[in-house]
DNA sequence: ATAATACATTATATTTATTCTAAACTGTTG
DNA sequence: CAACAGTTTAGAATAAATATAATGTATTAT
C-alpha cells in the first residue's frame, strides 16, 4: 500500500475523510497503470473481486461523484440507462463502440481542434467533446 | 388536419398503424414550423395540453422508438437521469447550456468538418457528434 | 488515552425513467 | 361485417440513482 498517502490526499482535497471503504475505491480508480472507463456497477464489481472489505453502493456513488465535483474523474453521458465514467480526466475525445458498448479514448492530439463559428450571447463555452460511434467495417463486398 | 397523410405514411413506413394517438404524437413532433429538442414527460405534457385525447405512456415510448429506429427522430444523450430527444435529424452538434439544461442546435455548417487521425481496426465511423457545454459568460471583471 | 463530536457506512426505502404484461380495443383485409 | 393482427392502456416490474436514519469510525478536545 505504497500509494495510500496520495489516496489520502486525494480524499482529503475532496473535502472526504480517508476511511478503508474510500481508500479501496481509489486504490481501483487511480492505481491502474492505465485509465479506464466504468459504471457504478462494473466498479462495485471490481472493488468486490480484489478486496476483502465490503462497500455499500450508496458510499460508492458518494465517493465517486465527490471525485467528480473535484475534478479527479469524468462522467460521460452515452445513454439514458447508465452512466460511464472516466479515470481519464485530460482534455480527451471518445470513440463509442455500439456493438461492444465500449469506450475508447481519443488523445486531444488525434482530432484537429474543433472550430465552432456561433457563439451564443452571455454565455460562454467550458467544454467541447466528440464522441464518434463506431461499428463493425463489413467489407465483405467486392 | 390537412397533414395527416404525411403522419400516416411516416407511420406507415415506421411499420406502425396510423391510430390517432399515434396521429397526435406525429402532430406534435412534425408539425411545429421549428424542430425542437424533449424529453418523453415533455413530450406528453406538450401532448395533454393541445388535446382532447388521452395517450398512454407506453405509446409514446414505443412510438418515439419506432421514430428513432426510423431515423425520424434522434436521442440525444446528455444525462443518465432522462432521454432527450430532436426532431432534428440532420446531422448537426449542439451547444448545452448546464445551468438552464437547454439544448442549442449547432448547424453542421457552423463547425469545421471534425477531422479525427485516428482509426480502430476493423470499424468503421457511423457518426460524428460535438457536444460544447456552454456557462453564463459572467464577465463581471474589467 | 478517553470522551465528545462530526462525519461515514450501511441496509433499506424511495424516487423516477423506462420497459413489460395482459386484457380490452381498433384498424385492416377480404 | 367478420376475423385477425396489431394497439392501447393501466398497472406492475425493473433498475439506476438518491435519500434516510441507525450504527459505526475518524478526529478533536480534554
Ligand atoms: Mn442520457
Ligand atoms: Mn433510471
Ligand atoms: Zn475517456
Ligand atoms: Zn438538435
């Protein structure tokens, strides 16, 4: 447990105390050595699998929008059903697979800035995001 | 009632039987001069305020969903809490202001073509969608 | 360290969007 | 018009998300 320190930072920036329930779900959520997408119910899984502590979904779903507010995870709105979350919280762009129901990240590098030529008065723009949903290439003509 | 030919061969290519709940909704959606962006409980508020008919949830639903599988209509996820949904179904972005939870179409031509270098083996790109969250652009400073 | 306090966890209940069910009803076809 | 296929509907079921409130734990004060 050489990273709980951070986790505890963490935690404590997002105004939480570091209890073991919260220290387990960041040890899931910031550990990997790569970012991922997930659902509440995929990381309740996860969290289930590796560990021998118990967590409540309703502590889950606290933590994880705490996380959210401050900034340390994204939600990504796909469907009406569920929502997906990002561990990848950098300026990023998404490709949808619809057949998989799979997320996969776009750097910023990888799409061309997007120029929008309307703006709206008195308001102003905080976020631009692509999402490209992806299928199957059947080429299977010719 | 002079557009209810259209309504019914839409319905009919939608391989749905023009009844006159379905008529209703097909007015709501088709007719107005503007296309506009709802959610299912707007939809049949704006359905029981300007008839004399009552329709069910569950026709809604399946009607709205026959639409979208027809391409007559577009879900547009911003949320996990609520479908919206446009009756726009060129291929346009949007603008969604966060704090007044609206929708703003954003013309196709109004955004440089989304020019993304990247390719996943084996799919291929259906869509390409800009979401711009836009905030009260509360320049109080200077 | 111990006690007091504030905050956290949990099981459970609630809310709400959406989907399902099955009985009554309606459009279609011949 | 009869027969059939498809439709509507109220209500039930489902499932994600949130709220509640009793119990437990980290922190702070003593
Ligand atoms: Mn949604
Ligand atoms: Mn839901
Ligand atoms: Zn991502
Ligand atoms: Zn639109």
């Amino acid at each position: 447990m050489a990273y709980a320190d951070q986790y505890i930072e963490k935690l404590r920036k997002s105004g939480l105390r570091p209890t073991k329930q919260r220290i387990k779900i960041c040890e899931v959520l910031f550990d990997a050595e790569k970012t991922f997408h997930f659902t509440i119910k995929e990381l309740v899984k996860i969290i289930e699998n590796q560990a021998n502590i118990k967590v409540s979904l309703a502590t889950v779903y606290n933590t994880v929008h705490a996380f959210i507010k401050k900034g340390y995870l994204k939600e990504i709105p796909l469907n009406a059903s569920q929502s997906y979350y990002d561990t990848n919280v950098s300026h990023h762009h998404h490709f949808f697979d619809v057949e998989e129901n799979r997320l996969i990240d776009i750097h910023q590098d990888d799409v061309d800035e997007v120029n929008i030529k309307r703006t709206i008065p008195g308001k102003k723009i905080r976020s631009v995001e692509v999402i490209a949903k992806i299928v199957s290439d059947n080429q299977s003509q010719k």
